[in-house]
C-alpha cells in the first residue's frame, strides 16, 4: 500500500463523500487502510469521534463473519 497516496486521496474526497465512506466502508478496508483513515479522519474533524466509529463497524464486520446477523 502507498500510505502516501492513499492519505492524498482521502483528503481529496468531499466532506460528505468521505463523511460517508468512513462511517460506513471501514469493514472493507484493509487494516493499514483504516489507519490511515483514523488519521484523515482526526485532521478533517468531520467524524466526532474516529475510534468509536471504526470500532462499531469492526464489531459489526465480526459479528458477520460468525454468522450472528
């Protein structure tokens, strides 16, 4: 992963857009993937609180893949 290219795209991304992707996409990511995001996530401020939030959607993530859906 080019850590650099992805901060650069994240911080390209409208506020809403990437409001968006990082309350919902986090499952997706890659785990150096969402270190970077917590990362863009504090500098931008437009998620109030970054851990909780990549938190939940792991939780969510696990709860899905042990089949507790």
């Amino acid at each position: 992963m080019d850590r650099e290219a992805v901060i650069t795209h994240y911080r390209r991304m409208p506020d809403a857009q990437f409001t968006y992707f990082a309350t919902h996409e986090v499952g997706d990511l890659m785990p150096d993937a969402v270190e970077v995001l917590r990362q863009v996530m504090k500098e931008r401020g437009t998620v109030p609180d970054p851990d909780a939030v990549i938190d939940v959607q792991r939780r969510r993530l696990l709860r899905g893949v042990r089949g507790g859906w």
